[in-house]
C-alpha cells in the first residue's frame, strides 16, 4: 500500500502508521509474554538482538544508494545525502528532516533525498529503545507497591497516549511539517498498538461481527489516503483513522469464514509480499527517487512504476535471502553479548568508512577551490564596469558541492532579549545580525526567504553602518497588510510583524515588494503597498526590493548536467524578468519609497545565466545562493546609500 501510494499517486497512505503501530503491537505482545512468565526482560540483549536484525539490511541499502549517488545524482546533492546517510544510520533522519522542514509531500519525488523515507525507521528506532525502558519501568512500579504489572502498563501507556495525541493535535495545527517527523507527536500511534495488545485478551466479538469489522477495517485503511486530507492534517487525530482500521483487522483475528477479509490477507501471494515487507519498504523509496533522477522525470508513470516495484521487490527478496535471514539465524552472535556487539560494529564500520572518506575529499576539494575564490570566482563583480577577468582558464564554479549546506543566510543567533517579539509565532522565526561594534542603528527584514535572503549584503552594510540587523521570517509568508489572499497563519503572522515593527522603531524596514513566477510574470505584492504606506505613516523608512527571477527547473542541476554555457541553463531575460518593471509601479503607490533593484547584477541584457563569474547564481529553482549574494554587495551597498541618503533628507524635512 505505501509503495503503490508513493509511486502511482504521489500521497501518504497512513500505512507507515499502521507500520507504527503493529511494531508496538508485537513488541507490547513479546515483554508482557516475559511479565507474566516472570522472565527478565534482560534489555541489553534484547536491544542487541533488534538491531542485529535490523541493522544490516538498512546498511546494504545505504551502501547501494550511496554508490548510485555518486554516479546519477548530481554533486550539489551530495552533501545533503551523505548527512542523511549518517542520520538514517543512527535512526535520527526523522529529527534531521524535521529541522529542514522538508515537503515530505512534495509532487516532484526526483528532488527529494532517496533516503527520507528513513525517517518512520528512525522514529521506530527510537521506539524500540524506549518502550523496553518503559516496561520495565511499569514492572518494578508494580513490584514495589505490589500491583498488577498489567494495570501499571495500562496506566503508563494510558497517559502517553493521551500526552502525545493532544501534543500532536496541537503541533499538526501550529506546525504540521515539522509534526510530520516528530517523533513526540507519533507516540502515541505506538501507545495505541500496545494498548491494543493489553485490551485484545477481554475482546470478545460474535463470529459476524469479527467478518464485518475485518473488511470494514480493510475498506478503511486501503481508502485512508484518499479520502483523507492527509498532507495538511496528519499526525494530529486524523491519524487514527488508519490506526483504528488496523485495530479492527486485527480484532476480527481469524474467522474461519470463507467469505471473510482474513480469507484475503492470508493468502499465500500477501503472506510472501508480508515476508519482503521490511527489505521492500527499505528499497522502493530509493528506487524510485533514483530512477526518476535517472529518467529526468517528476513522476515514474504506470510503466515507469511497474519497473520500480518490480526493481524493488527483486532487491528485497536477495536482501531477505542473502542478508536478513543468514543473519538473524546467526546463533553465533546471539550467545555472547560482545558477538553481537562486533556484529553491529561491523554493520556501522561499512557505512562509516566510505562516507568519512568521502565527506574528507570534499572537505579538501572545497578548501582548494576557496584558496583561490578571490581571483577565479567573481561572480556580479564580473558585471561591473571597467571590470578586468583574471580567472584561470579552468576555474572551477563555486560554491563547491561540500559547502552548499553553508549557502543559507548566515545569522548570529536568534533576536536578542531587548529585540525578541512576545509573540511564539514571531519569536520562532526571528533571527539576528550584530556585528562588532555596533551601534543604535536598526534595520528590520520582513517577509519570507525572497526577504530573508538580502540579509547576506545587509551583514556588510551593518558593519559599515553600525547597525542591528534582525530578520523576522516565515516561510511562504510575504509582507502585507491583511485580506489579499494569504493563509489565515500568514495574516496573523503579518499583523503581529506590523506591532512589532512599530514597537521597535527601526531606521529602516526591508521586504521583497514584488513577485516573479517562473512564468516570466511580475506583479506588486498584493497588499505590500498598503503595509509600506502604514510604515511610513507611522515614521518609519521602507526599503523595497525587486524579486530576482524564478525558473521551473534548477539552474544549478542543469550546468552539471548539461553545461555552463547551454542554451537551456541561461533562459532569456525577457521570459523571467519582464518589462515594464513593476519597482515603478510601487513608487507610484508609495511615492518617495526607496526601491532596490538588483537585475542588471543577477541578469545579463539579454539572458539569466545559471552561473555568472564562475560562481552559481541560484541555490535552487527561486532563491540566490549566499555566496553569489555575497558578490552583490559592493552593487547592493551603492544602491543602499544612494535611496536611504534620500530617505534622510526626506526624514529631517518632516514636520
């Protein structure tokens, strides 16, 4: 279900929380069998002999995908999957996900990592390290003040579930990307499979209704996914939908009934299918990103997708012929502590080995290239006048791949106590500038990442000015004023930056003021005039930034791929930044408002070029990278003094 889900119709199917939950299920079944027999739970044996068995099939798939990175997917994202390599081996990809806030939705699966799906292996990981602590837990509370271990299991695993569900309600509502990967919000899917495994002894169901709920239970966890609005409401309380279908299969057990869903699912081609489950979860994700990067495509097609789970359902079986079962029938290890030890050692020294030695020759090509950056990579200085190339015929083009993860806007720090909103929503995207030596000054960014970017050359112009620069930033979230169109969170969010700015007071306020898709149109920001007009009633100066153009492809992908110099990676001019601009229509609506427009240093007369000065231009589809913007600055600093000299004079002249 999950496979064909994320192959054919590019949704969640809330199967991964049924994986979550039976996992709990079996492992609750397991420690209360011990409970009750009064056998020690022995954890560290236990947690060796999990991992021996689950380790090494995720070691071969890590190995394999990281061998076809290195020979189909681009370098730019090498980083980026070499830090997930590490992650999913450790079973922390769910927190490294979370902290990207990556779309795990997102419709392109040829963009994303081969290895998010990792993240619900993590999740489980840390499940299975916890929920054993848990049990024993219960077991010498009920020792020491003489109860029912099971009443005590009840209890603790009662109250998680009811913590978790109401944190996960509350964080799906406030921030359901970073929900998706939380492993606190996911707790209680496992405390429903272990309150399932206590409850199923005192369920008794006639015959007919164990036939109704099985199929009932089967009609709702194979729909879930499409009826469900799966990508904006889970993991709060719509996940239980998938989990309380599971429940009812498993409820209705066997009925013996020809004509029942166990019937279904017993059969020998599901039974074979359940066997490949764990080594066929592990391969289709990886499978699937690679061969869309393989195949240039967004999506894989009914042929496309036959060939992937055909793919993935053959390298499933040799990883459970060949890897899982010699191992998991090793009695060698299983004697003695220290052999499993060694065992997990080995399966970690695999992955390792190559992925330090890879990450230390990056670390190397990039230390090289950036000896000599000043000279071979000038990047928007290359478009000034009178500008003299002394590059090397053979520069390379910078950022190199190890640094790519260093391309965001640098800060230092979250806003400072006397800077920081009262508002959680602000305060969690509020960030900070303060170099050395500064003064009274105080510059305000506002806006999404269009804005929060132009805080590269405001670190330069902060320094020279003496200033604090503070960036108040919401992803997807552009600055207006209320009621044109923005999501609710954006209209609050908006309305909260608007008291804060007023409160602080800033010398200036700086905000992307227009909107380039990757049509090649333009428009104002629907409601910008207004909130400048706002700003500047209330004494406060705007600064106005053009938007730099957006593509429907990655610039950056296409010059590894095709070449710094092809025709498809250096668009024209006229299809991405359109003329008349639209910098003087926002002077109309906000007369004497200062407006920066940065095109003549991102674009040529006549065309966008992916890379400019042997350094790249853009970080992705829409946003500039840090270093490129880094070459702006002397071009950004001119236009600066120029517009904010004039906003003082208008400033001193005001009655």
């Amino acid at each position: 279900m999950v496979v064909s889900y994320h192959i054919w119709f590019g949704r969640v199917s809330g199967g991964v929380d049924v994986f979550l939950l039976i996992s709990a299920f079996l492992l609750a079944l397991s420690f209360l069998r011990k409970v009750d027999s009064g056998k020690p739970l022995d954890l560290a044996r236990h947690w060796l002999h999990q991992f021996k068995r689950l380790l090494p099939a995720v070691v071969v798939v890590i190995l394999v995908t990281l061998g076809a990175t290195y020979l189909f997917v681009p370098k730019s994202r090498w980083t980026d999957i070499i830090e997930q390599s590490w992650a999913s081996l450790f079973y922390v990809q769910n927190w490294v996900l979370a902290s990207n806030a990556v779309d795990y939705y997102a419709d392109d699966h040829s963009l994303v990592s081969p290895l998010q799906h990792f993240w619900s292996l993590s999740v489980q990981g840390q499940v299975f390290i916890l929920w054993p602590l848990l049990f024993l837990t219960s077991s010498l509370l009920a020792r020491r003040y003489r109860l029912r271990v099971r009443g005590v299991v009840l209890l603790v695993f009662g109250v998680l579930f009811g913590a978790s569900l109401g944190f996960s309600i509350w964080e799906t509502y406030t921030n359901q990307a970073y929900a998706y990967f939380d492993t606190r919000a996911r707790l209680w899917e496992f405390s429903f499979g272990t309150l399932l495994a206590l409850a199923l002894p005192y369920i008794r169901l006639p015959r007919l209704l164990r036939i109704v709920a099985g199929w009932v239970g089967l009609a709702a966890m194979v729909s879930g996914g499409f009826l469900l609005d799966v990508q904006g409401e889970f993991p709060g309380y719509v996940a239980l939908w998938p989990l309380i279908a599971a429940a009812l299969i498993i409820v209705a057990g066997q009925t013996g009934s020809p004509v029942g869903a166990d019937r279904l699912l017993s059969s020998k081609p599901l039974v074979r299918v359940g066997d490949l489950s764990y080594a066929l979860y592990l391969w289709h994700w990886p499978v699937l990103v690679l061969f869309l990067i393989w195949r240039d495509a967004p999506a894989p097609g009914v042929f496309g997708g036959l060939v992937v789970i055909a793919l993935s359902l053959g390298l499933a079986y040799l990883t459970m012929r060949f890897v899982e079962r010699p191992l998991r029938a090793l009695t060698w290890a299983d004697r003695r502590r220290r052999r499993a030890v060694i065992v997990l050692a080995v399966c970690l020294g695999l992955v390792a080995a190559p992925l330090t030695g890879w990450q230390q020759s990056l670390r190397v090509e990039a230390e090289r290239i950036a000896a000599n950056a000043l000279r071979n990579n000038p990047g928007a200085i290359a478009l000034e006048p009178g500008f003299v190339d002394r590059s090397d015929d053979d520069a390379p083009v910078i950022p190199a791949v190890a640094r790519f993860e260093d391309e965001a806007v640098k800060l230092d720090g979250p806003c400072s106590e006397d800077n920081r909103p009262a508002s959680d929503l602000l305060a969690s995207g509020c960030g900070e500038i303060r170099p050395k030596g500064t003064g009274n000054k105080k510059i305000i960014v506002v806006g999404d990442s269009h804005s929060q970017q132009w805080g590269v050359p405001l670190r330069h112009i902060a320094e020279d000015e003496g200033a604090v620069v503070s960036l108040i930033f919401k992803g997807g979230c552009s600055f207006g004023e209320q009621g044109y169109g923005r999501i609710p969170e954006c209209d609050e969010w908006n309305e909260l930056a608007k008291e804060y700015i007023e409160e602080q007071d800033p010398d200036y306020v700086v905000a992307v003021g227009t909107a380039v898709n990757a049509a090649g149109m333009e428009d104002v920001l629907p409601g910008f005039p207004e909130a400048a007009r706002a700003m500047e009633g209330a004494g406060i100066d705007v600064v106005a930034v053009r938007d730099n153009p957006r593509f429907d492809f990655s610039p950056r992908e296409c010059v590894e791929k095709e070449g710094v110099h092809a025709a498809e990676c250096n668009r024209d001019r006229a299809l991405h930044l359109p003329a008349p601009v639209k910098t003087d229509e926002l002077k109309r609506l906000v007369p004497g408002m200062a407006v920066l427009d940065l095109s003549d240093s991102i674009c040529l007369p006549d065309t966008c070029p992916a890379v400019i000065g042997n350094v790249y231009v853009y970080l992705d589809t829409n946003h500039l990278t840090r270093t490129y913007l880094e070459t702006l600055t002397r071009e950004f600093g001119r236009q600066w003094e120029a517009v904010t000299s004039r906003s003082v004079t208008a400033r001193k002249a005001r009655p």
